[in-house]
C-alpha cells in the first residue's frame, strides 16, 4: 500500500470515528474524541508500516504491513516477521528482534538491544544512538540520520543501525 493511500484510509477512519462521536461531543465530551484520535489513529499508521529517510529526508527505503522491507528503488531486500525474525531478500534467517528489544544475529548472538525509550545500544552496552518517538533517529553524537515515519522503533533500530539491510 502506497503512502498516500495509507494517509486517505486514514482519513476516511478518523472522519467515521468523528462521525460516530459527534453526539458524545454535542453534550460536551469532546476529550472522547481526543482520546481515541491520540490512541487509534497512530496505531492504524503502524501498522500499515512506512518509510525510512536519510538525514536529507531522500527517501532509502520502506517496510509494508507484513514486514517486507525494500531498498529506495523498492526491490524487495528483506523482511522482518511478525516474531521478529529477520529475513534477507532470499528468505534466510539472518537475525531476530527479541519481544524485550535485544536483536541477534544469524548464529544467536547479541549484537545490540533498543530499550523502550528508544535507546540503542551495542553488545558492549555502548550507545549507538536512539530513535525518537517521532521516528528520528539519530546516533551517539546526536547527530540526525535518518527518518523512520510510520515505524516501529525496533524496525527503524535494526534498519538504520545494524547492517542487515544494506542500505
């Protein structure tokens, strides 16, 4: 699904919520609708996957609803399944996002983990950097590297600071 596609069916369900809860707000419960926009909405853009940019917001690639990650050409070179194993555009399993955020390689090693903050950090505990809540990420200096709209912080850690996915 396209991007654009994905923000118009966004649209749509916000525009079916609002209208369900239309009466609610009349008789002023205006926070209902607040709460399920600030819930819903960001979970339905999620899951539909997204789009990784580079610090000069050039698109480098993308991962779809079912985890298939492609390069900015969009050839297809990889997936993350919904365990969270990592696959690469041949289908091996090169590596797995653990559900406490540590990602292993190919042989079950530790080679780094993100906390829930955003944090990502190397097997020696070191930091690599972080993803932000709003996608960005950044490395240890601070610096903006990238951009991960629309998802998940484990996706974007493994897309932008461990080399499954050559970029």
């Amino acid at each position: 699904m396209n991007h654009n596609k994905k923000i118009r069916n966004t649209i749509v369900l916000t525009a079916f919520i609002f209208a369900l809860l239309l009466p609610a707000m009349a008789f002023g419960a205006a926070h209902i609708l607040a709460a399920v926009l600030l819930l819903f909405v960001p979970a339905v853009c999620l899951a539909n996957g997204g789009t990784f940019r580079d610090a000069s917001n050039a698109q480098v690639g993308s991962i779809d609803s079912s985890g298939t990650v492609r390069n900015a050409s969009n050839a297809g070179i990889g997936k993350i399944d919904s365990d969270g194993t990592i696959r690469n555009a041949s289908n091996a399993s090169i590596g797995k996002i653990s559900s406490d955020g540590t990602i292993l390689n190919a042989s079950n090693a530790t080679i780094g983990k993100i906390s829930s903050d955003g944090t990502v950090r190397n097997a020696s505990n070191a930091s690599l950097g972080k993803i932000g809540s709003d996608g960005t990420a950044r490395d240890a200096s601070n610096a903006n590297i990238g951009n991960a709209m629309g998802v998940k912080m484990e996706w974007a850690a493994v897309f932008f600071f461990f080399d499954f996915f050559k970029k």
